[in-house]
C-alpha cells in the first residue's frame, strides 16, 4: 500500500539505525505520548534497532488505558439499561470498570455493540428510534472531530435518541503535566502525527521552549518512528529544544482548520481525570451548554460517583515514564491482559499488554 | 517473588457468565477446555482429532460445530465449511477421511430455500473431497433461538501410514510449513459484520486441505505434526503447539503471505492478521532438510520458520525490519482498536 | 461521503474535513473521518532524506553528526 510499504523498507531501517547509532554519544531517554506508536514500536521491534544508550519511555497516548475507572462505571451502568444500545469502538469492551467489564454487561443481556466510527452510531439510532444509543466518546485530538461531527450530524437531522458519554484527553496539557512533575526523567518527546494532524503543532512550541525539550512531530511506521527518534536525539546532541516535524505529509503548522472548527464548535476545554494519573488542569474537552442535550450524563441519572484505582498497580508511573511496565511486581503475574489490574495491561495499545505480548515474560 | 497484597478489586480470571471471548480461539477458551471440559471429560490427545485403536487398526474421530453470521459469505458457506472443517481436522491426524456425520439445528422461519442451498452445498463438498455423509439429527428451535442454522458434523478416517502426527513428535531443527496466504475467511466475514462494513474482493479460503496433506505423504515427506489455521490464526494455532511441545519456534515476518487487501483491511480496523481465522491453511512441520521438496509439492506453500529448541515453550517473530517480538495468545476475540 | 480505497479495501469515508480532496487524492483516515490529504511532495522530500542518509551509514559513523537532514 502506498505510504505503508515505503515507511516500512528494511534496508533505510537499518540505514537510520546505522545513522542513530552514528549521532549518539550519551544516554537519552525519549516518550512517545501515542498508542499507536507504541504498538509500531514493539510490533517491529524498533526498540531493538536503537543504541542502547536510547531508552524509549511510552506515554499516556492509549485512549483506551487513559479513561478514567468512574467513567467505565458510568458506561457500564448506561449499557445495563434496558431501553440502551450502547455503542463503542472495540477495545474499550475489555476495559476494567470497578467490578466488571462491559464484555460482561454484554453477556448478561446487555445492548452492546462495536462500531467503526460514531456516525455509524448515529445511524443505528435512526434505524432504532424507539431506542437510545449512546457513544462512548474517548480518545484525543484525532477522534475529537469525528464525534463532534456524530452530534452535529444528530442534530441537523433531527435524531433525537443519540448521545455521547464523553472522555476526551488533550495531549499538550498530559506532556506539560510530566515535564512539570518534580520526578520526571524524559529528555525528548515524539508528538502523535494524528493528533497534529487535527490541532497542528503550535501549542507544543512554548513547552519545548519552557522546559527545554526537543519535541517531534511524528508518524507511525517504523521508518517514521526512527527518524522521529533520530531527530529527536540530534535535537539533545545538539542542545537544541525545538519543534520539528517529521510527519510533514499529513501534519501542517496549524492543523487542519475546518476540523477545529467543528470541535470548538461543539465540545470547550474542561479538567479532567486520567486513569492513573489523576486530575490534569484543562486537559480535557466536554460537551459545550448549547449542546448538552447530547451529554448522556444530562440525558439518564446515572448513580456512578467518585471511584478510586487499585492501588497495587503502578500504571500513573508507567505513563509518566517514572518506570516501565516488567519493573512492576504485579507485570505478568497478578496482572495480565486475561486479569488486568489496570487499563495500561488492557488495551493492545497499552504498555504493559504491548510489553506483556511482545517482550519476554517468563 | 516479594509478597503482596492483591489490593485490586477486578480480578477478572475468572467470569461467572459465559462470553463470547470463550469461543474465540485464545486464552479464555483454552482455560475452559482445560479447567472445565477435559478436567471432566477423557480427551485422548492435544491435537484435533483423537486417534483410537479399533480392533488393531488406528482410528481418527473428530466433531466440529459451526456457526456464522451471514450464512452465505464472499467464498463460502456454513454448508461447505461444515464439510471442510471437519475433514480438515481428520486430516490433520494424518488420516484419510471416511465418514461424516451432520447434526442441524434450525430456527423456526429459516426459508425452505435456504436450507435447501446449504444442504445441496454440503452435498457437493462431501462429493468433492470424497467423504459420505452417512448420518445425522434434525431439530428446530423457537424462532429468535438461532442465527438462522447450526450445524454440526463429526467424522472419522483412517490412516495408510504409520506415522503419528501430533505436537510430541516435534524435533528441534525442523522446518514450519504454512500452506498458503493467511487471513482471508476472518476478513471477508469481517466485511459483511454491521458496523464494520467494507467493500472488497476478499473471499474466504473456506477448502478442504485433506488432498494437500496426502501429497505430502504421498512425496515421502515424514510429517512430525499438522495443526489447520481456525480461529486464533496462525498465531494461536503455533502458541497452541508451541505450549503442547514445549518447543521455542523462531518465524519470519517476510515469510508469512497476506494478500494486499487483506492487510488494508487489517489496517483499517487495527487488527492482525496473524490472528485472523481462516478456513483452508495448515501449518506443518517437517524435517528441515525435506522443506525443499515439500514446497515443490506444494508450490503456494512456503517455510516461515524453525522449531529453535525443545525445552521451552515460546513463539518469537522477526519483524521486517529486523527487530522481533513474542507472539502470544490473545485473551479471545481480537477486537478492532481505536488507532 | 466518499468512496475511499485502502489497497483495494473500499470503505466510505466522511470528507467533511477535507473539502479539498478531489478523486486521486490520497487522504488520511481515522475512524470513518478523513482528517487530511496527504501532501506527496512531502512525502517524497521525507523518504528523499532517509535515502540521503544512507552515505551516512556505518563506515562514516564518527563524523556524521547528522548535518544531512536538514
């Protein structure tokens, strides 16, 4: 496939590597603050073309792993009702709420169906008007326009029975929570290609400049991942802290406009939890007052309230890059992807399943 | 280990209810049959088929049930697949495929017509893969019971050799064949699944293999152990092994085949193709210095690795560029991701 | 709405974002959105510079402090 075959040629792998290895004199530790570019990395075994000098520390960037315990809850309660579809993409059916999972709503009875994109919840609500169906809206930047267009969509077309249940993070605010954070041990970050994508890159220049860290911009195909590392890496080699793009075919500096747009439109700027983390200032988006008709925390009464993590699991360490997931005492034992004890260990994108799946373990 | 309090109150090892993720192919579904049915029942072998012995000759029994939704997909249907399947798992015991048994259970609505063209499916497939279907059971269900049919058919074959094809008879050094490209059956019924539509020319590899493992043994090649790709894909069924024959099995990425599509269709819904089902592949080993010969018996076949060692139970992969990773069982049903 | 092609895989695709792709462009999909088109003389100028790179390989490791990628 175009774009896919060319970012994935062994040959210019090991040429960057080669390249890497080259520009490297001293330790340096790099987060990558995105999913899927977890996954790329430990799928193709990118961490193993680098200098051992390099540590890649993975971030808070898994939708699924970030959404916070009360908020499972709250789904979990919308899907048990009787008179709900409850509509989702596929991974967050495996997530652990306090008690259960929403796998196991299913089982026993529960409306819960797996969609590709939020319209085509839309859809099932006018197929079904006598329904309600609710999306769980999560995710970052990049899914923040496709769900503010589901309820604008609802609305210009008079579907009445559709809502979200919102728990969207925004990245700037995650990477200045870390940076800010006294114990913090990143040097360099990698910025999601998608996610710049939508909001461009022009939020992340004052944090390079205020901390000092060299930020890149970049892709997901292994080609895109090492280049991102190898800028990133001159960046530190260099003592230089800027923002650089390396995912320069899909992002541009301002993002994608239209896309903006429609997400201020719709959705304002709100704290929120993180899953392992805590309360982050203005890291999230909600439904804005003109729109709250779609809110489905307006639209039910819904009797879910404060809830507090695990405390065993370390998973708040792990997405700040504090420690990695095989120095948890709990990683592959007391917790699996069978017997998560926290989101990071559920989702595929999640570090601790991705270094569960692709790392030795035995 | 250091002692530690199990703080977490969401140890979900365990499910009181049955889910979906039971049936599909991975670590759920492992856990029950080995916790639940053969802690019950008296199961002869890890393999898929159970090699008896009848009065002094060896004996394959196998029984499969199929369900899916639609019952008529890009490739394929439940009526052919149901003969494929459970000749494929005879085969995979070494043995020639005699008999079939086919259990229906309908729901009360189905179209006559339907029946009909499943059944004339079946028909043609036993014909084709030169198996009688000698027996069988009719019941219906109240409408709302059932997608539409199931069914099930069981089967027994005997063997022309004496080789014993199952995970013990592994030896370290041997070759890992797969019979051709991977990942088309789980796609193509992915294509039609509501909510997860696409448009595309995939069709099942819904087949009988049977006639790809006698040509095996027919070219003198000494199979060690067969395993068919079905739910869980590839990965699943070389873990599976892998787990039986405490055997370290090395692949390569670049030797596994996926049709362009396929892998666009994988990418688009974030899922793997190593775990995508498929209907009409096996994986072989074989002596490593007979790969030659068994790839010019079978052409579309290729060697996608090793067995490294006995000893430890462990599946690694090379990726593309170089790097590698630890391929595993998935928890059950691999669910499309987000990004 | 649009008919997009992912290698052969036809799935339909919201161009609301981007009202500027015309048929042949190719377009950057995340569920069901498509969030931009991609801009091919940029992607040729990036594989450009991992091709430029490789000069740089092993055997000029200790003077290649990377001034090739701009």
């Amino acid at each position: 496939m175009k774009y896919l075959d060319e970012f994935r040629d062994p040959a210019a792998a090991r040429e960057l590597s080669a390249a890497l290895h080259a520009v490297t004199t001293r330790e340096w530790r790099i987060m990558e603050v995105c999913g899927g570019q977890t996954h790329s990395i430990l799928r193709f075994g990118i961490d193993q073309l680098l200098p051992p000098a390099i540590t890649l520390l993975h971030g808070p960037g898994c939708p699924v792993c970030v959404t916070p315990l009360e908020q499972i809850d709250k789904a979990i309660e919308l899907a048990r009702r009787p008179e709900v579809i409850f509509t989702s993409f596929g991974d967050m059916l495996r997530v652990p709420g306090s008690s259960t999972d929403l796998l196991s709503v299913k089982a026993q009875g529960g409306d819960v169906r797996i969609v590709y994109s939020p319209l085509e919840a839309v859809e099932l609500a006018r197929r079904n008007p006598q329904r309600q169906v609710v999306f769980f809206a999560v995710g970052f930047e990049t899914t923040a326009p496709a769900n503010a267009m589901a309820v604008r969509h609802a609305r210009g077309s008079g579907v009445a029975n559709f809502s979200i249940l919102v728990s969207h993070v925004l990245v700037p605010p995650a990477i200045e929570a870390i940076l800010a954070s006294p114990e913090c041990r990143v040097q360099g970050f990698l910025a999601a290609g998608h996610v710049c994508t939508v909001e461009g890159y022009e939020e992340y220049e004052p944090l390079a400049a205020r901390y000092g860290v060299p930020i890149v911009v970049t892709g997901f195909e292994p080609l895109d991942i090492l280049q991102g590392i190898y800028l990133c890496v001159r960046q530190l080699e260099e003592g230089r802290a800027e923002v650089e793009n390396q995912y320069a075919r899909a992002v541009r500096r301002q993002g994608n406009e239209p896309a903006r747009a429609s997400v201020r439109e719709v959705f304002e700027i709100s704290p929120r939890k993180w899953r392992g983390i805590g309360e982050i200032p203005q890291s999230g988006l909600r439904l804005r007052e003109s729109w709250s008709e779609y809110d489905a925390e307006n639209r039910f009464t819904l009797l879910t309230g404060e809830v507090d993590e695990p405390a065993e699991c370390i998973s708040g360490q792990i997405l700040r890059g504090v420690k990695k997931p095989n120095e948890c005492p709990a990683f592959g034992t007391r917790c699996t992807p069978e017997s998560p004890l926290g989101a990071t260990m559920v989702s595929t994108e999640g570090a601790c399943s991705a270094y569960y799946r692709y790392k030795p373990h035995a | 280990m250091p002692d530690f309090t199990l703080s977490c109150p969401i140890p979900l090892t365990t499910y009181p209810h049955v889910l979906m993720a039971h049936g599909g192919g991975g670590r759920l579904m492992r856990n029950l049959i080995q916790q639940l049915f053969a802690a019950a029942f008296d199961p002869q072998s890890d393999t898929d088929s159970a090699v008896l012995a009848v009065s002094g000759s060896r004996l394959a029994f196998t029984t499969d049930s199929f369900v899916v939704t639609p019952l008529f997909f890009p490739g394929g249907d439940i009526g052919s697949m149901a003969v494929h399947g459970t000749v494929n798992d005879l085969a995979m015991s070494g043995a020639t495929p005699h008999s079939l048994s086919a259990a229906f259970i309908l729901e009360e609505g189905l179209p006559m017509e339907t029946l009909w063209r499943v059944v004339e499916s079946m028909a043609a497939a036993a014909r084709a893969c030169g198996v009688r279907i000698v027996t069988g059971d009719t019941k219906v269900v109240e409408r709302g019971k059932a997608d539409g049919l199931y069914i099930n058919t069981s089967g027994i074959g005997f063997f022309e050799h004496a080789l014993v094809l199952e995970p013990a008879s592994i030896r370290a050094g041997d070759a890992i064949l797969l019979s051709g490209d991977i990942g088309r059956h789980g796609m193509a019924i992915m294509s039609s699944r509501e909510g997860l539509q696409f448009e595309s020319d995939i069709t099942s590899d819904s087949a009988p293999v049977a006639g790809e493992v006698q040509a095996l043994l027919g070219g003198g090649i000494q199979l060690r152990c067969l395993r068919d790709l079905t739910r869980g894909g590839l990965a699943s069924a070389l873990v599976e092994i892998s787990l039986s024959a405490r055997a370290r099995l090395g692949l390569t990425e670049s030797a596994i085949q996926t049709r362009q599509d396929v892998r666009a269709a994988c990418e688009i819904l974030g899922l793997d193709p190593l775990y995508v089902a498929n209907e009409g592949r096996f994986v072989a080993f074989l002596p490593a210095d007979q790969a030659d010969q068994a790839i010019s018996i079978l052409p579309a076949a290729s060697i996608i690795g090793h067995v490294e060692r006995l000893g430890e139970p462990l599946v690694t992969m090379e990726s593309p560029i170089g790097g590698s990773r630890i391929i595993d069982l998935l928890s059950g049903e691999q669910l499309p991701r987000i990004c | 709405m649009a008919r997009v092609s992912f290698g052969g895989v036809i799935k339909e695709v919201s161009l609301a974002y981007t009202p500027e792709a015309v048929p042949g462009d190719y377009v950057l999909v995340h569920v069901g959105f498509a969030l931009n088109t991609v801009d091919e003389e940029e992607a040729q100028k990036t594989l450009e510079l991992l091709r430029q790179l490789e000069p740089a390989g092993a055997e000029t490791i200790d003077d290649a402090p990377g001034g090739e990628a701009a």
